[in-house]
C-alpha cells in the first residue's frame, strides 16, 4: 500500500522541495496552494497524512485545521516559519499532530512524515478493522472515531494512541510504552503521554476524572478494559 501525503504551501519552491523530499522515500504527494483547494482536493481524495503550512492566501493553516478537524483524524504536521509558543499551543488546540519549523531540515521532516505513515501502515495490516465500545465506533480503514455517527475531533495522535489501547485491551502501557509506540522515538518528552490521554478523555468520557475506558493502574500505566468492548 502506497502512501500518499497533502501539501499545503503556498511558497512553490518550498512545496516541490518537501515533494522532492518524499519522493525519495517512495512517498507520493499533492500539493494545494491555499487552504481551500486543500479542502476541495480532501472531498475527492483519501491521504495519510497533510504537511499545513500556516501562512497561507485567503483562510489561514489554524482556520483549515479547525475546520478539517470537524470531518477527519488522519495526521497533520504543521511546516511553519512561526514557531511561537502561542502558535504550538493554537495549533495542539485545534487539532496538529506535530511540527517542523522552517527553514526545516529535509531528514527531521522525513522522519517525522515516516513515523507517522509507518504507523498507519502497520496498524493497516490488523485483521480486525473496526471496533465498538459503548456508543462508539473505531474505524481504522477510515481513520477516525465516530460517535452515534457524528465524528469525534480526535488529532492523529490522540487517535493511534486510543488504537493502541483498543487493539491492546486488557493489557497496561506505560507511558514509555505508549511513547516509543505511537511517536516511534526512544527519546523525547514522556510527560506528553499524560496530556494527551487526558485529552483523550476528556473527548471520550463521561466523567475524565472517574474514566471507564481508559483507566490509570497505579505503578503500571493505562489500560482499556477488555470487557468494554462490544
Ligand atoms: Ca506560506
């Protein structure tokens, strides 16, 4: 299975150099001058991932995301010349998964593109591709979580890491478990594995703070009850 990956960027040399970059990973992409024709390019067609640019004509990254967030959870890494604390914190708010700052390195921007395609395409190959669990529906061919039908806005991160938990139920991660799985680094901040399971529950729980689906085990990590699942 071949992955594809959206450009978003309104700088042409900068979109055919990131295109450049992925083609020598085998990687196929598209490139949308503005936020809108990226939105028109996603009616028609599936990808695995968007590179978003922030500054862009007309409606800007944050405006695309916010919006896009609304109809899917596939990955997003915003490419930026910003990199203002402000613009990570509105970007994680609305939905990015990741970020590369311009000018980027060509290998940091491989990799990160890598590690979230290698990902999808390794949880792709699991036999069982949906699942249910009280009124929700996990969906991996579509890459997203519904609830009663109507999309949960789930970033990509949040998503795979909810997968891991579902796919695995009934076994405790730790945190440096869920890190090295769903970053695909030995390395980093670990302490973002608790925020985002918090967020996570915030979007799924009734109650965050007395969670029934993913629970805290005191001394070993998180876990989805295996008996929750439908
Ligand atoms: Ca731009």
């Amino acid at each position: 299975m071949k992955a594809h990956v959206l450009i978003i960027e309104d700088e042409q040399e900068i979109a055919e150099l990131i295109q450049l970059y992925l083609k020598k990973e085998g990687i196929d992409s598209f490139l949308a001058d503005s936020a809108e024709k990226g939105m028109d390019f996603l009616l028609q067609n599936a990808v695995d991932l968007i590179l978003l640019d922030i500054n862009l004509p007309g409606k800007d990254g944050f405006e695309f995301l916010q919006q896009f967030r609304k109809t899917s959870n596939i990955p997003v890494i915003i490419v930026s010349a910003r990199e203002s604390d402000e613009d990570t914190i509105m970007g994680l708010a609305v939905g990015a998964d990741d970020f590369v700052s311009k000018p980027f390195s060509p290998r940091v921007l491989s990799a990160k593109v890598r590690a979230f395609l290698r990902r999808s395409l390794v949880f792709s190959q699991d036999e069982r591709k949906i699942y249910r669990f009280g009124a929700y529906i996990l969906d991996y061919d579509g890459y997203n979580l519904k609830k009663e039908g109507q999309l949960v806005a789930l970033s990509g991160r949040e998503f795979e890491i909810l997968r891991l938990f579902v796919d695995n139920s009934g076994i405790a991660f730790s945190p440096q478990d869920i890190y090295d799985k769903v970053w695909g680094q030995d390395y980093g901040d670990i302490s973002a594995v608790s925020v985002y399971v918090q967020r996570i529950r915030k979007k799924i729980e009734k109650d965050y703070r007395n969670p029934e689906y993913i629970k805290t085990i005191h001394g070993k990590g998180y876990l989805f009850p295996r008996e929750k699942i439908l």
